[in-house]
C-alpha cells in the first residue's frame, strides 16, 4: 500500500498534497529556518573547543584555528571542578535564580490581574503601556536611573543629607546586592509577563463570570476559581522555561555593576565564562565552562517539564 493510498484511507491529505497545500507557508518559514540553522544550531560545533587548548591565531580564521589547536581531552573540565571561583559563580547563579523565582515570577501574575480587574479600557491601556515601557530600555539605562535614585549621589542620599543625616548607597552594597538586582529584573520585565498573562486571561469566556456571578461568587472566588486556573497552564509554561533559564540571571546587567560591588557578590556563570574566555583569552576553559552550563540547564528543563506533566499540564512538549 503506497503512503498516498494510506493517507488518503486514513481520511487526511496525501504528503504530496499537504506539500502542495502548504508551499507558501513553508516558503515563508525557510528564512527563519536558515537563521536557526546559521546562529544556533551550527555554534554548536564549536563546542569542540572545550577539548582543546584552543588558539585562534592559529589558522588564517577562528574556524580554522579549530582543527589545528591541540587536543586535551577532559583536561579543562578537571580544571574547572578544582577551581572555587567557579563553584563560588555557581552558588550566586542559583542564589540569584531563587531569589529571583521567588520575588519576581509573582509579580507579573498579581499587576496582571489587578490590570484585567480594571473596568474603564483607556485606563487599563495606559497602566499597561506604563508597566511595559521599561521592557524596552537597556540595562544601561535601567542601571544609571537605579544609580540615580540609590546611589551615593542619588536622590534618596541627598534627601537624608539635606535633613541632617548620613546619606547611603544602596548601589555598592554587597550584602543587598541581590536584591537590587531583582528589583532592577522586576521593573524592567515584569510588564512583558503582564502581557503573556493578560492574552491568556483574555481567552476567559465572559459567561463564567457571568455565570459565577449569578451564583452569588464574589470577586474574589471568581478569581480563585476561573482566573487562576485559566492562568495555570501559562504560568506552568513560563515556569518550566524559567527554570530552564536558571543558570542565566543577566549577563549585562551584572557586568555594568561589577566594579561597583566586587566579584564576590556580582560573580555568576555568565560573568565567570566572560572573565575567563575574553579577558583572560583561555577560550577552551570558558567553552568547558559554558558546556557545563548548557548540560545543567537541558536537566533542569527536562525535570521541570516532568514535574509540569504530573501536575497535570502540557509544559513545554507533550507527553
């Protein structure tokens, strides 16, 4: 039996059908394809770097250099396991992830809710497009307005001085240091999350709260009992990725504020891969580094999206 024949008792479209059917879609999706294709997935290959003493002059281009530098096996790996610089940057990436996870992944749910719970449409618009805007700012800008207000020379030290006490700065604080940083994540980001929340919340049918309504369910049992779980799967999602993301807590802005308080607080795996491949040049211990990170994070999606799956939600694939 042919697999058009096969198809067609099936009840679905032959594959050379379907190809016809979908030519333009599948056109319009190479571009994208061939980018995937160009900046993820052929980088890959160079993860043959970090079983080497890799020299990028070398060879006439960093591409070349690969075959040429020397081979040595797991040796920057064992370099990497004996050095506490680097299980220090581990014990800050997930300091900073569970802080994070904690304070921030909550946020966006909360504004998104008290934003879906606002009745006049012109004001829930202009609250959201207030809490998205700094979505769109650089860590540069996000770090030099917290300078501003926190800093030694900022509003709140000049205010106290001004009232005859000692002024602060919050900004090269070590000890609250992680908290700053959250907070900075925390008012850049969280109106990016308000939005993924808000168009799950806006494919809540209007009769179930109608209906609730009717019921004699208050505001807040509609809440509990239709937002929420309208919400789950979403905020599932976004959790298994968030996870999955643990082990990269803001490369920029880390680094911008590096000096200010020291390696000791502000070092994680991102700055530690940086500070080893580019300014010290050893770039096969940065690769086995960055490797490291890369196995760690595929577990973590894995476990997470396992968990999602005994929770009774989709997570990132199926079952």
């Amino acid at each position: 039996m042919t697999e058009e024949s096969a198809g067609q008792r099936e009840g679905k479209p032959a594959f050379r059908l379907r190809l016809r059917r979908d030519r333009t879609l599948i056109l319009m999706t190479l571009p994208a394809i061939a980018l995937l294709l160009v900046f993820t997935y052929l980088p890959v290959l160079g993860n043959v770097v970090a079983f080497q003493d890799y020299d990028p002059y070398l060879g006439d281009n960093g591409f070349a250099a690969m075959f040429l530098s020397p081979w040595t096996g797991l040796e920057n790996f064992r370099r990497i396991f004996a050095d506490p610089g680097f299980w220090h940057a581990v014990q800050n990436t997930f300091v900073l992830f569970l802080l994070q996870l904690v304070l921030y992944f909550p946020i966006p749910v909360a504004l998104a809710l008290l934003i879906n719970s606002v009745v006049r449409p012109r004001v829930r618009a202009v609250a959201q497009a207030v809490m998205y805007l700094p979505h769109f700012f650089s860590w540069v800008l996000v770090v030099t307005v917290f300078q501003q207000i926190l800093g030694g020379a900022g509003i709140i030290a000049q205010t106290l001085r001004r009232h005859g006490h000692q002024g602060i700065d919050l900004m090269t604080d070590p000890g609250i240091f992680k908290f700053l940083v959250t907070a900075e994540g925390v008012w850049k980001d969280a109106g990016w999350g308000i939005i993924v929340f808000l168009a799950a919340l806006s494919s809540v049918p209007p009769d179930l709260y109608e209906a609730a309504a009717m019921d004699g369910a208050g505001r807040r049992r509609r809440m509990w009992h239709i937002t929420l779980p309208a919400l789950r799967p979403v905020i599932a999602l976004l959790l298994v990725l968030r996870v999955g993301d643990a082990l990269t807590v803001g490369f920029e802005q880390l680094l911008l504020q590096r000096d200010a308080v020291g390696p000791g607080a502000s070092e994680v795996l991102d700055t530690y891969v940086w500070w080893n491949g580019i300014r010290n040049q050893d770039f096969g211990y940065a690769a086995a580094a960055g490797l490291i990170k890369g196995v760690i994070g595929l577990g973590l999606v894995l476990t997470a999206n396992k968990v999602a799956h005994l929770m009774g939600e989709q997570g990132v694939y199926e079952k």
